[in-house]
C-alpha cells in the first residue's frame, strides 16, 4: 500500500521491538512512559501545520494532548506521523497495526525524499529516530 515493499524486514523488525511480547498483531495504544512528551510534540506539529486541522486531530485540553504521543506496535509519535496518511485522521488510528505499518512505511518515504533528511537506509533511520547526537555519541563508546 505504501509501494515500499523494501520496509518489510524494517517494520516487521520494530513491531517486535515495540509490541508487548513482540505481538505485531495487537492493537497497542499510547506508551506510557512516553506520555510526557507528547504535549511538545503536539505543539511543534501544530506549528507545523500537521495536526489542528479537524476536530478529529486537535486536542481539547492538556490532558488530550497524551493522544498525539508516541503509539501503536510501530512506536511512532502520532503528533509528527498522522499527517503521512492524511489530513485529518485521529491519533488512535496509530494503534491499528496495519494502519501503523503503512503509516511507518509512508514516513521512511518522506524521511528518503526530503532534502533536509535523507534517511534512505535503515541506520540512518535509525539515527533520526534514537537522535542524531545520542546515535553518534553510542557509535563512537561503541554501543551500537
């Protein structure tokens, strides 16, 4: 569906990471412990223009704002991911595996193409997702 049937290994690989038990076919919600963050991720996306565009993808309060957080069996942030699929979507969307999957592989596609970025392998990636910083300082202690 999202015409990279290169991702398979990749998105297979982080649902066994992220899913409870490594069960890619359970719906998994918000995770918690990274519930805290979420409230900056709404606010970056809706600088962004990437959420706030519909009732469906706009908080209504601080505590709604923990909906747009890291979810689903892919670990990705439904603040800066929703908007791949499209322009009005709800965070909870993310917490379907299939939907996460297509979303996933849509953003490794918008990480590939974008000037600013090209993140077309898996490590490179990985170097967004971990932090560009954290990754090369875990490289070079020889952590990774």
């Amino acid at each position: 569906m999202a015409g990279r049937r290169d991702l398979a290994d990749e998105l297979v690989a982080i649902c066994r990471r992220e899913a409870p038990g490594g069960a890619c076919e359970l719906n998994v919600g918000a995770h918690p412990p990274d519930r805290k963050a979420a409230p900056a991720m709404y606010r970056k996306a809706l600088i962004k223009g990437w959420l706030g565009t519909c009732p469906l993808n706009t908080a209504v309060d601080a505590r709604d704002r923990e909906r747009f957080g890291v979810r689903g069996v892919h670990g990705l942030s439904a603040a800066y991911s929703l908007w791949h699929l499209g322009p009005c979507l709800a965070p909870e969307l993310l917490d379907i595996p299939f939907l996460s999957a297509v979303i996933a592989a849509k953003r490794a596609n918008y990480q590939c193409e974008a000037p600013h970025l090209r993140a077309c392998t898996r490590e490179a990636r990985r170097r967004l997702w971990v932090g560009a910083a954290k990754y090369d300082r875990q490289r070079a202690s020889g952590r990774r």
